[in-house]
C-alpha cells in the first residue's frame, strides 16, 4: 500500500490537488501495480516562510516571486 505525503505550498485550489491525487493515483497503480483504493495520499500546505531553497525563504526569494504571489491570489 503506497503512503504518498504531498508538501505544497499554501494556496492551491481543491480542483489542482483532486487532479493531483487522480494522477498520482493513476502512476501508482500502472507503475507500482498498487490497487487504485491503496493508494493513500496526505496532502500539506505549508507558507513561503517556512519553506528555503537554497538558503532562501521562499517568501523572500525574488525568482520565486511571481509563484507566491499567484498561490497567495489564488485563495
């Protein structure tokens, strides 16, 4: 039984993660051989200010800018 933990960043609609979980599913079952209703996924929202790349929070990270934004307009 795959246990799938998915770390996203605050601000993702209930339509992107379902499609998300859909095609994790999907990949799961054709590549693991797993059965659709083992797949087990747990998703977590985490914000840009827990978050570094690099060494950089993502909140303060310029070329990630425009990506935090549209999640932060999204909600």
């Amino acid at each position: 039984m795959p246990n799938i933990t998915v770390e996203l960043l605050a601000g993702r609609t209930l339509e992107q993660r379902r499609a998300f979980a859909l095609a994790v599913a999907d990949s799961a079952v054709e590549i693991l051989g797993a059965r659709r209703q083992d797949v087990r996924m747990v998703f977590s929202e985490i914000t840009a200010d827990i978050v570094a790349n690099g060494g950089v929070l993502a909140s303060e990270d310029d070329s990630r800018a425009g990506v935090v934004s549209a999640l932060s307009e999204s909600r």
